[in-house]
C-alpha cells in the first residue's frame, strides 16, 4: 500500500476515535466545581466529534483502502495525511479551551485560543517567505495544535485545576446520551454556512458564486463576532440554567441589547460602505464586485434583526436540551434550502441570500420559543414565565 494512503488511514482513525471524549470526561470528574456546570457546557462536543466522525472516517478509510494502488490517489491524499496529522489534537484542544472557558481562566483562554491561528500565519508566512518546499506548510496547522495542547495542558497542571483522573462508568452514559441527542445540531449548522453557496453553484453561474461566496465571507466576518460573544456567554447561562436562576442570563440579554445590537448595526453600515467603495473606485466594473451589493444588504439586514439574540444561539445545548438545539438547527437547515431552492430560478443570487436570511430569522424564532416552553423564559422580552 502506498506510503500516503497508509498514513491517511492511519491518522485519520486516530483523529475519530482519538480519546478526546474520555478525555474530557476524566477532566470533568476530576475538577472542583460542580462537574455538572462543566458537563452541560461542552461535553456534547467531544461526542458529536466521534459520533459523527467515527463512520465518515471508516467510510473514507475502506474507500482508500480499495483504491490503495492507485498512483493517482496516493498523489491526491498527501496534503490529507498531514492535516489528519493535526487534526488528531483538534478535539482535544477544543475540549481543554472549553473547559478553561468554563472555569472562567479567561485569559489563558483567550491566549490559547488566538495562539492557534497566530502560529498557523506566522509558519505558513515564514514558509512562503523562505526557500522551502510550500509543501511544508500542511505542518504549520500540525504545530499549532501541538504547541496549544502542549500549553493548555501545563497551564491546567500549574494552576492545580486537576487533581487526579477518574473514570466513570455513569459519566460515561451520560456523556453519550447527551452526545447523542445533540450529535445533529452542529452539522447542521455548519451546513447551514454553506449551503448557499452549494445551490447558488447548482442553479447558477461560477461568476455569480464567486460574487455572492464574496459577500458572504464578509457577513461570516461580522457573524463570528457574534460567535465570540456567544462563547464567553455559555458558562454564565450554564449556571444559570443548573441553578434554574435566569437573573445573571436576563443581565446578558439585557446588555446584549443594549450594546451587541447598536455595534452590529455600525459594523454593518461601515461594511456596506467599503464594500460600495471598493466596487466603485477600487476594483474594475469588469470584475462584478458590485453586483453582490444586494446580497451583502439581505444578509446584514436579517443578521442585524437578530444579533442581539445570536449570543444565546446554544442556550437549549448549555441548558441540558441538546435534541431541541438538534431541531432548532434542522429548522433553521431547512428554512435555508426551502426559500433558495424556490427563488433561485427566479431572480439569482438574491434568491439564496433571501433563503440565508430568513434561516437567520426562523431560527433564533425557534430558539425563542423552545427555550420559552422548555425554560419559562420570553427571550423577546426578557421576562420569566413561572
């Protein structure tokens, strides 16, 4: 079998069933909060990674293996095995990040958690700047997911938030309980992200794709920011919600409302504008840049609507109700397709951003109302319903 193939195979099945899920048990049982605080925090994730990775991987994997003496394969899975590589530390990092986000260490949080992209342009900047082989920059992500586990790991051993390690076969039933009730949510988010674009590439043109992939990438720009703002809110509304005390959550929303909404809509403004700026008197007229201006309009427009309830987007996953944030995303899935799939035809690439738009809408809509009937509280007006 060829050298590259074997590595896949080989780094790939230790990337899906790597121990990260133990891992993140051992270090839950093992600190001195409430385990349960930490538990409804992020031990969905390590699940959903192996449950959701383990037979994509064994897919891919007997693939590979029937096409092992292909030299053409073995040409195409070389970048593969090395990322792989990486990857095998990727759920461990995110289930370490969590957990100091979750002990509020905010920041060796925030250094660890900027530190992986900081090394990864700084490796692949000196790479392309030296005279070595470009090829060597598939390592960089490698090394950075090394140095992070590395340090996250010293850190958590120095400030003494583990003691010892234990095992649990009760945690463990509940770590895939929960893992598998919410295994769904995260795909289909990131399905979401990308679907647009998938339908945009069936029904339409590669220039309108890229135009509208353009526009896009700038509101996920503004959206991650959201994002950020939603991971420092997790662990507040964990407590909140293992206390069945709303009063910290209800401060968040307020804030978020007061603050969150007002900066998206200036962010918004300012990208509208350079973006406007950039298609006039930057770029050639050829180029069709400001052809994505509506998209980009239609896509902030319905995230400003929202952004201030985009931080508590998890509120059902945190609040131990991962199959409702499972549906909520299926929801917000198939608003995205449904509108696109029908608008499309009719008047292009605004089709899909009218159907990107309203799953921004239909999904914070959904999330209201769950967390209303499931929690008793009315996030639009920020009252508790007992």
């Amino acid at each position: 079998m060829h050298k590259n193939i074997t590595s896949t195979i080989f780094y790939s099945l230790l990337f899906a069933m790597g121990g990260a899920p133990t891992i993140a048990m051992m270090l839950i049982l093992s600190q001195k909060h409430d385990p349960n605080i930490m538990y409804q925090a992020f031990i969905g994730l390590s699940v959903i990674f192996a449950c959701i990775l383990v037979p994509l991987i064994l897919i891919q994997n007997a693939y590979l293996l029937y096409k092992r003496k292909n030299p053409e394969m073995e040409e195409k899975v070389e970048v593969v095995s090395k990322i792989y590589l990486g990857l095998i530390f990727f759920p461990l990092n995110k289930i370490l990040i969590s957990y100091l986000n979750g002990l509020r260490c905010m920041k060796a949080f925030s250094i660890l958690q900027a530190m992986r992209y900081l090394v990864v342009m700084a490796l692949v900047t000196a790479i392309a700047a030296s005279e070595l082989p470009i090829e060597l920059a598939t390592f960089c992500f490698v090394a950075a997911e090394l140095l992070t586990a590395t340090l996250a790991l010293i850190y958590i051993k120095h400030a003494r938030l583990v003691d010892q390690l234990s095992f649990s076969r009760e945690w463990v039933l509940r770590h895939y309980r929960f893992g598998t009730k919410g295994l769904a949510a995260g795909m289909f988010a990131e399905v979401n992200s990308r679907i647009d674009v998938l339908l945009i590439g069936f029904f339409l043109s590669d220039k309108e794709t890229g135009i509208y992939s353009f526009a896009a990438m700038l509101v996920d720009g503004v959206y991650h920011v959201l994002a950020m703002i939603r991971i420092n809110f997790n662990p507040i509304l964990v407590a909140a919600a293992r206390d069945n005390d709303w009063s910290a959550g209800q401060y968040l929303r307020r804030q978020s409302l007061r603050i969150v909404l007002p900066v998206t809509l200036l962010m918004s403004i300012l990208l509208v504008l350079s973006y406007y700026i950039l298609g006039v008197w930057v770029m050639p007229p050829e180029k069709g840049i400001l052809d994505g201006l509506p998209t980009l309009v239609i896509l902030l427009s319905a995230l400003v609507m929202v952004s201030f309830l985009v931080p508590f987007d998890n509120l059902l996953m945190v609040s131990g109700l991962p199959g409702f944030q499972t549906f909520q995303q299926l929801i917000l899935v198939g608003v995205n397709i449904v509108v696109a799939v029908l608008l499309l035809p009719i008047i292009g690439v605004e089709g899909a951003a009218f159907g990107t738009a309203l799953s921004y809408i239909s999904g914070i809509l959904a999330m209201v109302f769950f967390v209303r009937h499931r929690l008793g509280w009315n996030l639009i007006n920020n009252k508790l319903e007992l």
